[in-house]
C-alpha cells in the first residue's frame, strides 16, 4: 500500500488518497479515500482516541456544523467540549464510511479508468469493508489502540465488527441499537426503499449523473418507508394522531390530507437534497450483508473469543427495527465468551431514532461507562 | 471518594449486613460474578476493597441502569433462564445475595452457579426462624417480619427455606459447605461447617461459602 497523505487541517473535513482494498466480494479497489473529520486533540500517548461510526444516512459530522448543509452534526447530543464525549479530552475521528456520499470513495467517485463514475459499476461492500478502510485510517493516524468505538444502528454493525475483527485496537466498544446480523424484516424495509429507487424512470441503471436527472421520486419513498421504520407508533399518536394538515376536513383525494403524510413527504424531499442514490443502495446491502455469526460457524460467541473489549451494549424499549431481543442475543454471546459486558435497555417510546435524541438515561449510562473505561485505561479525568 | 465504611458505599446497611460478610470472604483481584446485583453496591464494595473483576446479573432494569452509570460491568437478565450462557468456570466466585428464595428453580441456579463458578457465596434470610415458626404457629398466618416484609400474594419470595432446607439442599446436589455465617439481629456468628439447629432456630439470614465435593 502506496502512502496516506492527509491535506486538511484538523477540525476539518480531510481526504486520504491512494489505498488500496481488498473486498468482501473478491474485488480490489485501487485507490480509496476517505472523508473524515476529527475534533479535539491526541495526547501523547495516543490513548485517548474514539472512533465514531455512523449510521445509515449518516455522515463525518457528529459535532459541530456540518460544512455541507450548515447545519448542526448529527450527535451534538452526545459529541462536543465539555459534553459526554468530551472533545476536551478525548481525541475524536468520524469517517464518511466508505461507499458513502459524504466524500469517501463510493459509487459517485470516478473509476480509475477515467471514464467517469461508477454508478452501479461500483462493488458491493460490507460493513467489513467500512471497517477496514477505517483500519488504514486508523493506521495512518498513528493511533495503536482506540480508546473506544461507538455507534448507533449501522454505527453498531461497524462497532462489532471493529471488536470482532480488530478486537486489539479496540480498548471499549459501545455498539447502541444494534444487532449482530441484519433480521429478514429489516432486509424486507431495505428491499421495499432499493426497489423505489430501481424503479424510478431517472434512475437510469445507476448513471442518472449521465444526464443530470436523479431519481428523487424514488429515493424519497425509500426514505419515507425507512423513516417509519426510525420511529415508534406511539410516538407517531403523540405527534401527529390523525391531525389533519393545514385544512378542517379531508378532501377526499389523495392529497396530503394527514399531517404525518405531509410531514413523511417533507422528509422524503428533504433527503435526496442531501444524499445520493446509488449509495443509499450500496450501503442497505451492506447491512443485509451483516452476520457476525455466519463469519464464524454459526457461532456468535466465537467472533468474541478471547475479547479483552469492555462493551456498553445499549437498547430502546420501543425500538422496533433493531429490538431489545437483537441486543440480548448478542450480550448472550459476548457472555459466554467471557466478555467484559454491560447491557440496559433504555425507556423511551421514541422508537430507533432515540439514540440521537435527548435521552437522560442513555446519557447517564454511556458516562458513567466512559469514565470507568478512561480510568480503566489510565485517561486522567 | 467515597469512605468504604460509610452508607453510601453500599457498606453495613442495617439491611444488608450480610454485603460486608461476603465482601471478606472474597478473595482479592479475582474474578467476581454477582446474581442479582440489585444496584450494584455489593460490586461496588469489592472492586474498591478487594480490586475484583466483576461482573453483574440483574433483573431489574433500573438497577441495572444506575449499576452501569455507576461504572460497573452488569447486563439486564434473570437468574432462572441466562446462567445457561456463562461458560464453565468463568469466575473465581460466584455470588448470590438474599436472591435465592426469589427465583423459579432454585436448584438449577446453584447448580448452573456450581459450573461457573469455582466457589459459591450464597445468603438466604432464614425461615426456621423462631419468629416466623411462632407467628406460624400461634397466629395461624404467613409470616410477616422485618427481613421479609410482604404479604404471601405479593412477595417476591416465592422459595423460602430454613438454614436446614437449603444445607439439605446443598447435600442433593453435592457441594460442600465449607463455612457458614448466621445473623441474628445484626449480629454475626462464624461457624465451621453447617449451621447448628440452635442456629437455624436463632439466626435470621445465613451467609454460606460453598465448593464443588
């Protein structure tokens, strides 16, 4: 592998250029880059570095603004100075994962042969695949051994593969509303949001860029169907009953009568602005693709052998696309591996989407986790 | 820091007397399950004086939440079904503290506990009790008192036993007692092996260190 430059400054969004990657499919990709941001400092040890993977439509943006849409990162919750992850203390990195449109090589970035981008020539990746182009960043940061990787969701899937492949660079692991492998109702809402695209005239076999159209119908009823997903009914009741939208009485069409109708639609047309289609279909296969389990004979426990990770496993009561019972099956496994583990089921009625809201108790418990591990691992506090 | 001697480490509760007893019958730096860790004070108290590696079980989620914020390593779960997933001789010792008479199927759980751990430290509040026996008898009733304060239909304590009952017990299932705590009114009384028929009468809770025959 050729050297890894990085040419931004720290605090910004910065590339690494020319490495080369083997993938899961048995294809190499030549020259990867990836976009990543990172917040905070890395003290002399190199001890003090958390990884942060994202979700799904996620991006390198946790903290801070969001150079792109100006807008606040997506887990100012959690991710700042002064806050639960301490940007004062901890060094912080955050990477675009790869296949992504955030600025890592994906399906929009141009072949190597000059003519133009991928599009669907691009291959199929895993989350493994993410992770190891993670690795090499890791690797090119000097850093041996992260302090911690966490994620929600997709950001989970990565966290276990980073404790099951690399378990030795990984000192704690806080994989939240997660699961080891991918459910058959979860590949099901997938397929339902890959078929909307598929079937969206500008789709144009995946080189929409070709003529400059994009599938926007098609990728906002994917976004409409997995946003459902995102959320609970409860949650759904609280917010929008059956309230009508801007009008006293329906209208007998099939307009946007309903608030939730107008408010999924809003989402929907919100998204293709800022996320691109043929990633949206590279990345939900790559979580389809997720089995931590089938890598190992079937045997969850086996990829936590010997695991010297402390892991926070996290779920939400009213999560309904990766359940409690997906988080129990995996503190199960890492038990009977002998792992280091800590496991709470959050209560909260705001469905998947709770681990990037304001949720006390979550907050509560990845601190007091965090501290333990920092002093586990000799961090000053 | 917290001072180890005082409440608020989870030390010498006039409830839980029996916390610090075990705590010195376990041995330093090694490897510590607790079953039904409640908020994890137990852990708490033998990390800070003993420097064990412990791990928690814990059925109640709130106690399960405020043990993990408080930095212990516990997961959500239930002694009677998740024992089953601990591997063989995982832990030096494993723990069990006034949980006993709360589970489905007591003797699966010393017996899946005998698996994975090497040594067992078991407590039980009493039901040889004098007081339990003469409320029985004079009264005619379930018991009410001060270790066990809920009425029969809304106890969680669905398998009380005497100090006989569960040494009996032990019997069945070959392990050994190798030594015994009574209490009685806060008091501590260190014997040998079993606990006497004086004490089963005299003691309100027995804390038991128990081996594989």
């Amino acid at each position: 592998m050729s050297a890894i430059k990085v040419d931004g400054d720290e605090g910004q969004t910065v590339r690494l250029e020319r490495a080369a990657l083997q993938l899961d499919c048995g294809a190499t990709l030549d020259h990867v880059e990836l976009a990543y941001r990172t917040y905070g400092t890395l003290n002399k040890d190199k001890s003090n570095a958390i990884l942060i993977c994202h979700a799904l439509t996620g991006d390198q943006h946790p903290a801070g603004i969001n150079p792109l849409t100006d807008k606040e990162g997506w887990w100012t919750q959690v991710v700042g100075p002064g806050s639960i992850i301490d940007t004062d203390k901890y060094f912080v990195i955050c990477s675009n994962v790869l296949g992504g449109c955030g600025g890592s090589t994906g399906p929009q970035s141009d072949k190597p042969d000059g003519s133009g981008p991928y599009g669907l020539d691009f291959p199929v990746i895993t989350i493994a695949d993410m992770v190891r182009a993670q690795n090499l960043l890791i690797d090119h940061l000097g850093i041996e051994t992260l302090f911690c990787v966490l994620g929600g969701s997709m950001g989970g899937m990565q966290v276990l593969q980073w404790a099951a492949a690399h378990g030795e660079r990984v000192f704690s692991a806080v994989p939240i509303a997660t699961s080891a492998r991918h459910s058959s109702q979860n590949i099901a809402f997938h397929e339902v949001g890959r078929q909307a695209i598929l079937a969206d005239a500008d789709f144009e076999g995946g080189r929409y860029f070709d003529s400059g159209n994009r599938p926007r119908k098609g990728l906002a009823v994917a976004r409409m169907a997995a946003h459902i997903t995102y959320l609970s009914e409860a949650a759904l009741q609280r917010k929008f009953g059956r309230n009508l939208q801007d009008r006293d009485e329906v209208t007998y069409g099939f307009d946007a009568d309903f608030q939730i109708e107008s408010y999924l639609r809003h989402q929907g047309m919100s998204f293709v602005e800022r996320f691109d289609a043929n990633s949206y279909l590279y990345i939900t296969r790559a979580m389809d693709y997720f089995d931590i389990a089938a890598e190992n004979g079937g045997n969850l426990a086996a990829a936590f052998k010997d695991s010297e990770t402390r892991f926070c496993v996290m779920s939400f009561t009213s999560d309904w696309l990766f359940p409690t019972s997906e988080s129990i099956t995996l503190v199960r496994a890492l038990n009977a591996a002998g792992a280091n583990v800590s496991f709470v089921e959050i209560e909260s009625d705001k469905g998947h989407d709770a681990f990037l809201l304001d949720e006390p108790e979550m907050h509560a418990t990845l601190s007091g986790f965090l501290a333990s591990a920092a002093a586990a691992r000799g961090l000053a506090s | 820091m917290i001072d180890p001697k005082s409440k608020a480490a989870g030390n010498l509760d006039g409830d839980r007397i029996d916390l610090q007893l075990i705590a010195d019958r376990v041995a330093p730096n090694s490897k510590v399950l607790d079953i039904g860790c409640g908020d994890g004070a137990l852990l708490e108290l033998l990390a800070r004086q003993r420097g064990i590696d412990g791990r928690g079980l814990e059925l109640s989620q709130s106690g399960v939440n405020k043990c993990v914020a408080r930095g212990l390593s516990v997961v959500q779960g239930n002694a009677d079904t998740d024992l089953s997933y601990y591997p063989d001789n995982g832990f030096d010792t494993v723990i069990l503290s006034q949980t006993l008479q709360a589970t489905q199927r007591p003797h699966d759980v010393l017996r899946e506990m005998a698996r994975i751990g090497k040594r067992l430290i078991v407590s039980i509040p009493n039901f040889g009790h004098w007081r339990v026996r003469l409320d029985l008898l004079l009264n005619g009733r379930m018991p009410v008192t001060g270790a066990l304060t809920a009425s029969w239909y809304e106890t969680a304590n669905i398998h009380l036993c005497t100090l006989k009952d569960f040494t009996t017990l032990c019997d069945v299932l070959d392990l050994q007692v190798e030594s015994c705590i009574t209490l009685s009114n806060g008091k501590a009384r260190r014997l040998k092996g079993r606990p006497t028929r004086r004490a089963n009468l005299l003691a309100d809770q027995g804390v038991f260190v128990l081996r594989r025959n």
